[in-house]
C-alpha cells in the first residue's frame, strides 16, 4: 500500500510517516498543497492524507483537482476544525473520509486500511487464495495456519500479487505501488524481495515467474 501524506507541519507530517511505515505501508510526504499535487498527478497512490489548511494552494482545491482530474486514490481529509458543517464541506468536495485533528492514530490506520480496501478496485479485508491467508486490515499472512512473518516489502508485494486475481503484475508496478518515489528505478530490490517472500511461502510454489512481464499467483 503506498500513501502519500499532505500536511505543512513538518513534525506531524513526519510522525505520521513514521507510524504509517512501521504499518508496512509505504509513504511519500508534501508539505504544501502544490508540490503534494504535483506528486499526487505523479504517482499512483492508494490513498492521499490530505490536511485541509495548506499553504500554496489549499487543500479543498487540491481535492477538487484531483478528483477531477479522475485520480484513483482514495482521499482522506484531514482539518483542525471538526464541525459538522466543516465534514459536509469536505466530504462534498470528493474526499472519501475525514478526519478532525487531533486524532487517535489508531484511528488513522483503521482509517487508511478501510479506504485502501475500496481502492484498484475493492479489496476484501482478508483474501483466501487456497491455503494462503492474508489479512490486508492486520497486515498479516498465513500459509496452512503457518505465520509467515513478513517484512513490510514482503507483505506489500504479496498483497499486490494476491489481490490482481490471476494478473501479472510487472516489477515496475510493484516498485511504483510498494516502495516510496525515493526507490532506485534500477534496483534488483524487486527480485531480492520476490525470492525472499517465495522462500517463506514454501512449497508448492505459488508465485509463478512470466517472462518478460513480471509475477503473478
């Protein structure tokens, strides 16, 4: 899951961040609302955390844009103002959730997780492929009632994988949607990642090989 985080306070901003990571999810941070869209038309993100009150260009318009620009990402608000009237406003631009501030960052992650669910396209909470397990909400898998004990790469390709239903999915679109834009485009981190996840999943082998085009289960 890859969320690009909006938000001009620099140190809230990065304790997001932080606690979003250690959720294995991968994040990209803006701290105003032109360069957040400019990376929001840019990348392909599950879900954008945007702060309403932003220098540059505000938030509201930065929802607006986007949503009219047709991006797929799911949009959740977030202000320090939590009225009624301030929910109908934010929720009538297009964003898919909002959140008043200050927030339970449980919260948050629940949060995020539902909106990612309902994202390219829904994605049940917990995906049964045969005797593999994976708990998308949790974050967690099992293969024949055994934990597998992801990293969160290995958690991220596998859910990717998983979820595509039968698709191949290209090692440029798992660096894109799995690691963050600081990833080298020309790194192995791809295959390494693959290798290590088909060595915990064990046998039978699950994720086959297509040449030339990338992975699938």
């Amino acid at each position: 899951m890859r969320v690009l985080v909006i938000e001009d306070d620099e140190e809230m901003a990065g304790a997001v961040a932080v606690g979003l990571r250690r959720s294995q999810m991968a994040v990209d941070v803006a701290f105003d609302g032109l360069d957040g869209h400019e990376r929001a038309c840019t990348n392909d993100y599950d879900v954008i955390v945007l702060d309403r009150d932003l220098p540059g260009m505000h938030g509201d318009q930065v929802c607006a844009e986007l949503i009219a620009g047709g991006c797929r990402a799911r949009i959740l608000m977030l202000t320090a103002a939590g009225t009624s009237e301030d929910l109908v406003d934010g929720l009538s631009l297009g964003a898919d959730d909002y959140l008043s501030k200050p927030f339970d960052f449980p919260v948050l992650i629940a949060r995020i997780g539902a909106l990612a669910r309902r994202a390219h396209p829904a994605v049940p909470p917990v995906v049964r492929r045969h005797d593999l397990v994976v708990d998308t909400a949790r974050r967690n898998a099992w293969r024949a009632d055994r934990p597998l004990g992801l990293t969160p790469k290995e958690f991220g390709v596998l859910e990717l994988l998983v979820t595509s239903e039968g698709r191949t999915v290209s090692a440029e679109e798992l660096l894109e949607r799995v690691w963050d834009e600081a990833a080298d485009p020309f790194t192995n981190a791809v295959k390494i990642t693959v290798s290590r996840l088909r060595a915990k999943l064990g046998d039978p082998p699950i994720i086959q090989t297509v040449s030339k085009s990338g992975y699938r289960i």
